[in-house]
C-alpha cells in the first residue's frame, strides 16, 4: 500500500465535504414534508445514553423557512407510514450547508412522488471543521461517526416498524449508516449497543455514495458485519477516480484499506442486496456532493429506492 504524502493528507481533508448547492427550490407538493433533526448540541463521544433528548427538531418549508418543533411532533407524523428518506451529508458541513446539500434530493423526491405522501429527514450532525492538522481533523470525524451511528440506530429503532425508510449517505454519512444498520441488528460499534433486542421492521434501503468506510467492513464478522441483514437493497457508488477517496488509506497513514466509495464493497452471504453503480464517468476526480447527485443516474436511483419500489413493499 502506498503511503500519502502530506500534500494528500491535505487533499483528503479539504474534499471529505459536501458540496453546496445554491440553485432555488420549487414549491413543496402538498404531500410532502421536510425535516431536520439535528445532534450538533447532543454529546459526541462518551456516554450517549442520554443524548437524543438534545437533539434538535425542525419543519422545513419550501422556502427553506425552519419552524422549531420537537420530537413528539416528529413521532406524531411518523404514525403515518409514509416513504421516509433520512440523509446524512458528509464532513465540513456546517447546519446550513446541511440543508442546501438535501435540496437536490428534496427536489428528486418531490418529481418521483408527484403528489403521493414521502419525508425528508435531514440528519445535521456536527461536522464543521476543527482548527489544526488536517489529519486530527479526519480521525475526529471518523470517530464521532461512530457516536452518530448510534443515535440514528436509536432514531431508527423508533420508528413504526411499518414506515418504509430509505437512508442515503454521502462520505462520511454513508460511514454513520452502515454503523447505524449494524447497531439496529443487535450489533456492538465503539463500545456500545442498543438496548432491548433488535426490532422486527419493513427491511430498509440504503444508498451510499463515496462511501468514506473501509470496504470490508460489511463482512461478516467485521466492523459493520450485521449491516446487511436490515436491508431489502443496498447501492453503492463506484468512482475509482475521485482523487479523495484514493487517498482514504492516509487516514491511518496509508496503511489501512481502500475505502468502499473508491473500489465498492467486499461482501459474501448478502451480495444479491448489492447493487453497484460505477459513476467515474459521470463524476470524475471530483469528491464533492454537487458532482454525484448531478449524475441523471445516481438521481434516478435515489428516487426508485425512496418512492417506486418502497410503495408497492
């Protein structure tokens, strides 16, 4: 395995973020609703028990208006088994980019459902960047998507076991889903486990997108080895030009493995749940979110595991 240099160390930690999207939003259909749930005010790291109580509850508008509410509102909406799709952006994403980066999707879903019932949950999670080496930066991050992973579990335990439920990850949020996914089925990440046994529940979809997690980890027996068991389906985008993600070994100074984003997933046992979309051409070297959702591909695919194929399950 080659070793990074300092100037890729740098590379990974600038492009390990979301890109921004600046393009206005239409009108918000009837039969759809936005949220965002936010744990930047909640612990991230140590006991976290106790941390869902600060996390932080919102209504979107079509105008991007936040209206402050709380979580048994949230519960509340979500007796009603409507197609739900969490996103969850990567890093350096301050709280405002957070929404700016889901508007696309948001977009998406709202030209797939044409006029039937979905959600959109923005996962916001505390991702800004932290002053000093950029490597300090990365393994940060990495670390707290542990803690994170458990709170999306907790949050996805939750729910009605009847609400259809997408999870589409970027960078680093595709890391906290595959943690969450591991949690939900009675796995053990970091420490930690949730309690009770794990909940019977419609399987869930997933789409990870430049997948910043080691490509073994959905292995039995590995970091996130009980992944696959919780879901109908999962895609996974390939790009083994995005010039970050060739550079995921310097996390452990370059002796660690490809990420999944770059050379997709090692897997036995659940490979006919995976499905791959390679997404070089359409992305390039770029590791920016922009670039990925642009692709007429990815888009179509977010649409058909959120809405197409979850309302006839």
């Amino acid at each position: 395995m080659r070793r990074a240099s300092g100037l890729s160390i740098a590379v990974v930690a600038i492009w390990l973020t979301v890109g921004i999207v600046s393009a206005a939003a239409p009108a918000l259909g009837a039969e759809g609703e936005a949220w965002i749930l936010s744990t930047r005010s909640a612990p991230a790291c140590g006991s976290l028990d106790s941390g869902h109580e600060q996390i932080r509850y919102w209504r979107l508008g079509a105008d991007r208006c936040r209206k402050p509410s709380d979580a048994n509102a949230f519960y509340a909406a979500a007796e009603t088994p409507v197609p739900t799709t969490f996103f969850v952006h990567g890093n350096r994403t301050s709280a405002n980019d957070a929404v700016r980066e889901a508007w696309p999707l948001r977009r998406r879903l709202e030209h797939e459902a044409d006029g039937r019932p979905y959600r959109l949950v923005i996962w916001s999670w505390p991702s800004d960047r932290i002053r000093g080496r950029s490597r300090r930066d990365i393994q940060v991050k990495a670390a707290r998507s542990d803690g994170q992973a458990y709170y999306l579990a907790q949050m996805l335990r939750s729910l009605p076991p009847d609400v259809p439920v997408n999870l589409v990850g970027y960078s680093f949020g595709s890391r906290i889903i595959a943690g969450a996914l591991h949690l939900t089925a009675g796995g053990r990440l970091a420490g930690r486990r949730l309690d009770g046994p794990a909940v019977e529940r419609l399987p869930v979809r997933a789409v990870l997108v430049a997948a910043a997690l080691d490509n073994d980890w959905l292995l039995p027996g590995h970091r996130n080895g009980l992944a696959l068991s919780q879901i109908e389906q999962m895609l996974i985008t390939v790009n083994r030009r995005d010039r970050v993600l060739h550079w995921y070994p310097a996390m452990r100074r370059g002796r660690g493995p490809w990420a999944m984003g770059y050379v997709g997933p090692r897997v036995r046992g659940f490979a006919e749940k995976i499905e791959l979309l390679d997404v070089t051409r359409a992305t390039g070297r770029q590791h920016d979110w922009c670039r990925y959702i642009a692709a007429e591909c990815l888009r179509a695919a977010v649409g058909r595991y959120a809405l197409e194929e979850a309302v006839a399950r």
